[in-house]
C-alpha cells in the first residue's frame, strides 16, 4: 500500500458510522409510523426496526465496556446511554403488557435520544473547521432543524385525532417552524404534550438566537476589516 492510498477505518469508526445510520433509520421509521400509521396502534415493522437499532446501540456499549481499563467506572460514568439503548417497546411486548400508542410513541422516543447522540458526531466534525463560527453556525441550524422535526412529529401525533384545525402533517411542521421562530402560528394545541412541546420549541428559538445573531455580526466585522485591509492607502 501507497502512502496517497487511504488508510482503512478503525473499527471504532465503523462502528460509530453504523450508529449514525442506525439512528437515521430510526427516525425514518418513527416518521412513517407517525405520518402513515393509524395513531392507535404500534406496526410491527416500527417494533423490529427500533429493536434492531437498541441492540446496535448495546452493542457499542457492551464494546466499549470490554475495551475499558476500568469498566466498573466506565459503567457508571455512561448509564445513562445503556439505559437509553434498551428496546422497552420490545421488552414490554414480550411481556404481554399492551400499551396505547401515545405512550408508545413517547417510550419509543427514549432510544432516539441515543441516536442523537450518534448524531452528535456530525455535530463535533462541523465545529473542527478552519472557520470555527461558521461551523457553528451549521451545527446550529443542523440541530435547530432536527429538532423542529421531531416536534411537528409528536405534534402531529398527538394532535391530529383531536385539534380540529391540524389537517396535515404539512400543518404540523408549519406550526413548529412558526413556533420555533416564536412567531406563532393559528394552531394551537389542545393536549398536553402539545402544550409542552408548544412551551420548548420557543425557549429553543429564543436560546439558540444569540448564535445567529453573533454568526452574521463576526461575518459583518470580517467582511468590513477586508475590505479596509484592500483600501489603497495614499
């Protein structure tokens, strides 16, 4: 092998990219389930789909566990991921224990917060940039989008079989990004998790604004100190 010839990825980073599309088929999944199901009960296909993705996710854990130098440290510093990568739809299903979809759909949600985590890897390759605050910027409007996504979805499916004025997941995704903005939008939730989810999209608006606002100032200082260090002097 050539030195120009790429070096092959680790494992780590093989599984780190197995991860991330774990996560973006979980999402995909959620979304049709959300989009296309009956809001009453759970598909067995979302049901194999999020299982799968839980064991990948213990997978990496159980890893990165043996790896350890110390593993009783290494597992009580990352709990919260094992806890977060369990399939409990499935557990539960197993059980015989039947669940109402507007439950399920929030458990469902527990091993997505893990693959945002997965997510995060993009996150962390956006801010090493040369230009560190335009970076930051992308992973700004990368998270602020995700977010808003998943809001119009549990929006959405909360909502659309009692807010008479829902019609649509179009809808959905319109009153989030309105929100989001804290412009505000003519539709207005009637449930409880509507209500919570109506509560943080505008406080995440609202937090992450700054970052906005010092982008396009440093791009406004940088363009003006250019155009003064190209000014003929006389």
């Amino acid at each position: 092998m050539t030195t120009s010839e790429s070096k092959p990825l680790k494992p780590a980073n093989w599984l780190g990219i197995l991860k991330l599309v774990a996560g973006v088929t979980l999402l995909v999944a959620l979304s049709w389930e959300i989009i296309a199901g009956d809001h009453i009960h759970l598909s067995t296909t979302y049901l194999t789909i999020q299982f799968f993705v839980c064991v990948i996710f213990l997978y990496d854990f159980l890893l990165r566990l043996l790896q350890s130098g110390c593993k009783g440290r290494f597992f009580l510093r990352h709990l919260f991921y094992l806890l977060i990568s369990i399939p409990y739809l499935t557990l539960l299903s197993w059980t015989g224990i039947r669940m109402t979809h507007d439950w399920g759909i929030l458990v469902g949600l527990i091993p997505l917060l893990r693959a945002f985590l997965a997510m995060f890897i993009i996150v962390q390759w956006m801010v090493r940039g040369k230009n560190r605050m335009r970076w930051l910027f992308a992973a700004y409007i990368f998270t602020v989008v995700v977010f808003t996504y998943i809001s119009a979805l549990i929006f959405y499916d909360y909502e659309v079989l009692v807010n008479p004025k829902l019609q649509g997941f179009g809808n959905a995704l319109w009153w989030a990004w309105m929100n989001v903005t804290t412009v505000g939008a003519a539709i207005f939730p009637v449930t409880a998790v509507g209500k919570v989810v109506c509560v943080l999209l505008p406080s995440l608006g609202m937090m992450f604004f700054p970052i906005f606002t010092t982008y396009i100032l440093q791009e406004y200082v940088a363009g003006n100190s250019s155009e003064g260090d190209n000014t003929p002097q006389s």
